[in-house]
C-alpha cells in the first residue's frame, strides 16, 4: 500500500510540475497574457495614429485650406505682400545666470 501511495504521490508531482513549468503552463500563459496586452496597446495607439493621418491625407484632398497650413508651418511659405515676423525667445540660461549673480555696488 505504501508503494502505491508512493506512486500515486510521484505522478501527482510530475503533472502538477507540467501544469506549472511545462510548455503551454502557467507561467507560459502569464507571460503571453502580458504580451498580449502590451500589444492591444500598442495597437491602440497605431490605430489612433492611423486615424489621424487618415484625416489629414483627406483635408489634403479636400480642400487648399490644408495645403496652405502645411506650407505655412513645415516649409515656412509667406503670402505675396504678406510681412513675416520671427520672433526669437530670450535665453533663460543667459538670463537666469545673471540674475542669480550678487548684485555689485
């Protein structure tokens, strides 16, 4: 009787050994649960991104408003008679490295 206990005890710790380590385990199937929502994820935002440039692709089709606004901002384009203005911010470093200067008398 001990030797069948003994046997069923060794059986019993090989499958349970093959439902926690074994190929298609436990272990296995967490990590392919992680991977499988880091990609919906990502997939998310591909499809949002995906979107976006559908949009524009149909602005650009559409209408000259769109290609107007993207030569203005990506290439720089001005209109005839149009003045343009570059406004250059200051230097904070500069600015700040003066001011946390002493004062001199």
């Amino acid at each position: 009787m001990r030797l069948f206990t003994l046997i069923l005890l060794l059986v019993l710790a090989l499958v349970q050994r093959q439902l926690w380590f074994g190929k298609n385990g436990l272990v296995e199937y967490r990590q392919v649960s992680e991977r499988l929502l880091q990609q919906q994820a990502d997939n998310q935002k591909l499809e949002e991104r995906n979107s976006l440039l559908k949009e524009e692709v149909g602005d650009l089709k559409g209408g000259l408003e769109a290609i107007e606004e993207l030569a203005r901002n990506d290439l720089g384009f001005i209109k005839p008679g149009e003045t343009f203005y570059r406004i250059i911010p200051r230097d904070d470093a500069r600015q700040n490295k003066q001011s946390s200067l002493p004062a001199s008398k």
